[in-house]
C-alpha cells in the first residue's frame, strides 16, 4: 500500500487508457457478456447425455452378467456434482444415489448419517469421529441400498467399494496417479466382477485426445490396477508434475502443430524416464535377488484380501502375545475372545473380534478399542529385563545378505522410546540400536 501511495500521490490522477486500450477493454467486455448469455441459454448437456446412455448401457450387462448394478461417478467439483444429481434424480436412476465429498453435509448425506447412527449407537461401529462414522455411513448405505455414488476426489482414498463394479470419470484427471487412486477403490484382489472403468473425452479437444493417449498408453492404467500400470507408475517422479506439464501445455500451445509437438517431445522424455528407471530396476533385483529382497517382493493372495496395514499386524501381533491364554486366534484378521483381561478397567464384550473393513457381524477391533487400549497399556508398562537372543543363520533356508557379515559375531541390541512433545501434540518412535562387541555399530536395516 505504501508503494500505491508513492507511486500514485493523492494530488496525482491515473493517466487515462488510450483509445486503444479502451477498445480492447470494451470488446473483451462484450466478448464475456456473449459467453455468459450463450452459457445461460444451453438447455441440454451432451455429456450429460452420454453419462445416462452410459450408465444405461453398463447396467444392462451388469444384470447379464450377475453382477451388482452400482457405480461410482468422479468429478472434479462440487457444482458439477450438484448438477449430475440433478439430472440422474430426472431420469430413469433416481433411485439410490448418494453424494460423497469432502464435507457432505447436504440433507441427504446427514439423513443417511442420522439413520446410520440410531443403528449403530453403542456398539463400536461408532468411533466418535463424526468424519469418519460419515464416511462409514455413506459407504455403507451405498453398498446396502445404494445404485449411484456421485463423488469429487475426496472418494478416491481411504474407502473399499469392491462390491461396485463400474468406475465412471466424468471428468478426467491428469495426473495418472489420482486415476489409480480412483478405480483402485473398486478393482481390489478378490472381485468378483471385472471393473469396467468409463472415460468421458472431448474427441474434438486435440489436447484432450492425447492426454488420453498418454494414460492409457504410456502409463497403462486401464490395464488393471495390480498390471503394468503399477511398475510404471513407479518408475515416474511424480503426477503432480506430469499434471504441470499438461497444464503449461494448455496455456502455452494453441495450434494443433504446437499442441502435437509439444505432447511428443513429453511423449519423448516420459518414455526415456521410464524406461531408464524400469531398467535400472530390474539390473537392481537381478544382482541383490536374495532372501531379503525375496521376501519383500512376495504377494500373497491370501494377504492382499487381508490388506492389513502396518499397524494393524502389529496390533494382532501384539494381541496374539497377551491373549495367548484367553482367545483362539482364527487367522492373521479376527480372533475370538474367551475371557477378557482381569486389569482392563472397563467392560470388554467377549465374542468374535475383527479388523475393520470385514466381513460379517463381529466387535470391530482398532486400536482405540478398549481391550486394545488395555492390552497396550499392559504391554507398556511391563518391566523388561535384559535378555539373551541367539540367531541361528544355519538354519535359515535362503540367504540374507545384510546379515552374512554377522555370522558368528555377538553385541547387544536395545530398543528405546522416544517421545517428542509439541504444543497441540506428541509422537511417539520406537529406535533400534545395536552394536558389536568390538564396538562396531549396526546398520538399521540389519
């Protein structure tokens, strides 16, 4: 403000525009004016259109073929959003549809949500998050009753649709990592039904027809979410960036010679990175194939319907140990409990206990559940005395390469806490330290 004020003292006016500037101000004026009355007089959608043909067509051979008529529709904003519910609540799929988004709090999300509650109220299906017990409800309707789920971006992390089979993108993302993200919610191991996975593109668009091409060529991603599209999108520094480079091409190019030479030379460079990290890659496996890379390369169907992240084979780990005495363990997800923890402070059900996102009719078990916050409490608190661990490496079927220059080697291996403590919040890590007895510190990984 002060350089405005310098620059244009109270006593000293603006030079007027010339009559130049005024001319071109004025057209451009008129021009938008021309837009907005041209918008405002469209009566019809073509895309629109296309989306109920679309979902006619997909439904139809989903009945054929037994499986379950529901679909996902990703946008890329909430107004377009509110216009597709518009239009499918006039037309022959009125029925079912909810909304998701990052706040939901339209009349029908909070409806779904209050019934959700009443159903669910004092059991532990209700974590007192309303975010998340939201989620939860949304989703749950949308496979119990549901037909359509209109979702932005926010629908793309965190929920399990496999019971939908068809992935609509209304609007089409550019960055090939946010198109994973969203047909990865639906095209899981253990399906039933192929995900058909629907792109709407403006054929007309000489740059929309080759991010298209890109996508689907290059970065393979409607090959199957566990196929190629998994190794090449590794093999890329980030979409975010790919997303850039598009976007600079769009402000930047606007004949179709330009649009043409600018989407090869990306075509070019895409490929020699990809290229260039697959092969390295590979030659990286080739030389250090042994156990440990072995080992973390393997995919187990069974564990992949499991999908049990970090924390909770920790958990189940950590519950399997306490409860050795008073639960029977029915594999690496659920468990059931046969007499609760004397020192739990609270009452524990006992019954059938499973992760989240099973199936059937169980205590859901999470980490902020009570006997798992008795269980961490008891672990916690416990007195650990030093105690002796030998490593037999003969008796190992493979070869870990990290570990062969111990062999025959002893120290001591100690594993603190370390709390950090902040305004608003506090962190907690568990630190491995091992040395030799020669004084020779290990590698972490080791």
């Amino acid at each position: 403000m002060d350089e405005t004020a310098e620059e244009w003292p109270d006593d000293t006016p603006p030079e007027p525009l010339s009559e130049t500037d005024r001319g071109a101000l004025e057209r451009e004026i008129a021009d938008l004016d021309a837009f907005a009355r041209l918008a405002a007089s469209f009566d019809h959608n073509a895309k629109g259109k296309a989306l109920l043909k679309a979902l006619g067509v997909a439904f139809a051979k989903a009945k054929t073929l037994g499986a379950p008529e529901k679909a996902i529709i990703f946008t890329e904003s909430r107004r377009t959003q509110s216009y597709l519910l518009r239009l499918l609540a006039d037309s022959p799929h009125q029925e079912g549809i909810v909304l998701f988004n990052g706040s939901n709090t339209d009349e029908r999300s909070r409806h779904i949500y209050a019934q959700w509650f009443e159903r669910h109220q004092g059991t532990d299906r209700v974590t007192g998050s309303r975010t998340a017990d939201m989620r939860s409800a949304l989703v749950d309707y949308f496979r119990d009753q549901g037909r359509i789920m209109i979702a932005t971006e926010a629908g793309a992390e965190g929920i399990n649709l496999q019971f939908c089979s068809l992935v609509v993108n209304y609007d089409l993302p550019w960055n090939p990592q946010r198109i994973e993200q969203r047909i990865g919610r639906c095209h899981r191991y253990g399906q039933r039904h192929d995900v058909v996975v629907v792109n709407f593109l403006n054929r007309k668009n000489a740059a929309d027809q080759r991010v298209y091409e890109l996508l689907a060529e290059k970065f393979q991603l409607f090959e199957g979410v566990f196929g190629a599209s998994d190794e090449v999108l590794g093999a890329i520094e980030s979409g975010v960036d790919f997303e850039k480079r598009i976007a600079a091409i769009y402000q930047r190019c606007r004949r179709p010679e330009e649009i043409q030479n600018a989407f090869d030379q990306l075509q070019l460079e895409l490929s020699f990175e990809i290229d260039t990290s697959m092969a390295r890659t590979r030659a990286q496996l080739l030389e250090n194939f042994d156990d440990e890379v072995r080992e973390k390369l393997r995919v187990r169907e069974e564990t992949a319907k499991a999908s049990l992240t970090r924390y909770e084979r920790l958990l189940m780990q950590l519950t399997r140990h306490e409860l050795s005495n008073a639960a029977e363990f029915l594999g690496d997800a659920s468990f059931r409990l046969h007499r609760a923890p004397p020192d739990a402070g609270t009452a524990i059900p006992l019954g059938l206990y499973e992760l989240p996102r099973r199936s059937g009719e169980a205590h859901l078990y999470r980490l902020n559940h009570p006997l798992a916050e008795a269980l961490l409490a008891k672990a916690k608190g416990r007195d650990l005395p030093p105690a002796e661990i030998r490593f037999d490496y003969g008796r190992h079927p493979g070869k870990i390469s990290l570990i062969e220059p111990l062999i025959g080697r002893s120290g001591w291996l100690m594993l603190s806490l370390l709390r950090v403590e902040s305004l608003d919040q506090g962190e907690d890590h568990l630190i491995f330290a091992a040395v030799t007895d020669d004084g020779e510190p290990l590698d972490p990984d080791a």
